[in-house]
C-alpha cells in the first residue's frame, strides 16, 4: 500500500519543490512535517517540480519510508484523515494537505500520472495591485486577447517545445503533448491561461505565456508563434513570465489507482 497526499502551497517564500542544500523549499517542509507526526524519517517525491515562486492547488506526492528501515511502517495502519490533521499541525501556515488517500502497489506521484493542469494568471493593467501580486502578474493593457487565443489553440497536440525550456532541465525528450490549451477571461477581467498536458519541461508554461503575450501586443502573430513548434532554439521565443502567477492545479490519474 502506498499513501498518497494532496498539498497545497503558495510558493513564495520557497526555492521551488525539490529540495535543496542552500535554500528552504516545500518539500523540505513536508518532509519534516510528516517526520514530526510519524516520529521517522520519510521522504515524498512530487507529481511536478514547481519552480521558486511557483504555487499548487493540487500538488500530489506519495510517501517513501526511511531506507535505513525498510521494515518500519510509514503509518500504514492510521487513517487518511490523521495523516491529513497530523501533517498540517507541524506544517507553516503557507503549506497544507488537502487529502490522503490508500494507492495501490506501484504507484508513483509523478510516472503513474497521466495528465497534469496548469493556470497561469495575468491582469492587464500599468500598476498591479499589491492585493494581486503575489497570484498574477501585470501586462501592458494594450494587450489583444483574440490573437492569443488564435496561436493557443496550436498548441494541442504533440509538439518539440524546445523553444519553450529553461535550461538546467532533466528531459532527454523535448516533445510533449498537450491535450488542451485555453485562454479565458475571468469576471474581473484577468486573463488566464490553461493548459494540460501530459508532462511539462522546466519553464515550459511560463515560457508559453511570455510567449502568447507578446503575440497578444503584436510583437509576433500567431503563425510566427506556431512556428516555433517545431523545434525552435530557446532564443527565437519571448521572455519566461515571472513565477507568481503560475499555479499547478490538478495531477489525474488511472481510474482505479486509489484502493
């Protein structure tokens, strides 16, 4: 049985998910939480690796047991409602654990994934509100949102999204597949991006929306981003948009993974 968890974090204080020697990151701290209330040491592996900054609503990660003790119970036996209460008592308030459930034998945050949902927030406007800043981002309020969303429905599919990687990533397969990619405007009249794919390359999602907004303020049509679909250099596409508007939102998995 293998215990899984969805968490949820706002990113700011933190140098991304993955741990790190120099600097506090979220799964640091979840780490030491879960340790705290199972009174052991554990480690959790992450269905994505958000960047610094970066925020989930629906982080999932599954727990591994200490590997100097094989043979001890990573709390096997405690229902998913105290490792939900337990955990979330030694965690800071900017980190939570929505839900744990029971997985079946081999699952995997992250290999056992099939899709992943990203949301990338932005308000058109000259000064941002320090109410929004730490969620979104600020645009020129020149920007068009029908030209956008023109070059963002060639996104579905399976592309080289080369032009679109940070460099430092572990991907030996620049080509990903993205089932669907909207752009839709909310109530107050923020922009916000929304993709879903089955995997994502270091600074994939932000890289897309500099991208787009370029587009979206004339910069490049919507052909021109298209093109860079195929394999492009990380030199030919727009800037990477900063990290606090990017959210993970959701982690989906293969019907009947859960016991």
């Amino acid at each position: 049985m293998v215990r899984s968890l969805t968490v949820a974090y706002r990113g700011t204080d933190y140098a991304g998910w993955q741990r790190q020697s120099n600097a506090t990151t979220v799964q640091q701290r979840l780490e030491e939480a879960l340790g705290a209330f199972l009174n052991q040491n554990v480690k959790v592996v992450g269905a994505g690796r958000t960047d610094a900054g970066v925020h989930a609503r629906g982080q999932v990660v599954h727990v591994v047991g200490d590997p100097r003790d094989p043979n001890r119970s990573t709390g096997g036996d405690l229902p998913d409602t105290a490792f939900v209460h337990g955990t979330n008592r030694h965690l800071p308030p900017d980190i939570r654990v929505l839900g744990a459930s029971r997985m079946a034998e081999g699952f995997h945050a992250r290999k056992s994934a099939l899709s992943k949902i990203y949301t990338y927030r932005v308000i058109p406007t000259r000064v941002l509100s320090p109410l929004d800043s730490m969620f979104a981002a600020a645009v020129d309020p020149r920007v068009r949102a029908e030209p956008m969303k023109e070059a963002i429905v060639g996104l579905v599919g399976r592309h080289d999204f080369t032009a679109f990687a940070l460099a430092g990533g572990t991907h030996s397969d620049p080509h990903r597949s993205i089932l669907r990619a909207q752009l839709r405007t909310s109530g107050a009249g923020h922009l916000i991006f929304e993709f879903e794919g089955d995997g994502f390359l270091r600074g994939m999602v932000r890289s897309l929306v500099g991208t787009l907004l370029e587009v979206g303020l004339g910069k490049r049509t919507p052909q021109e981003f298209g093109e860079l679909l195929a394999g492009s250099p990380r030199s030919e596409a727009g800037p990477t948009a900063p990290p606090q508007g990017l959210v993970l939102e959701r982690v989906f998995y293969p019907s009947g993974t859960a016991e």
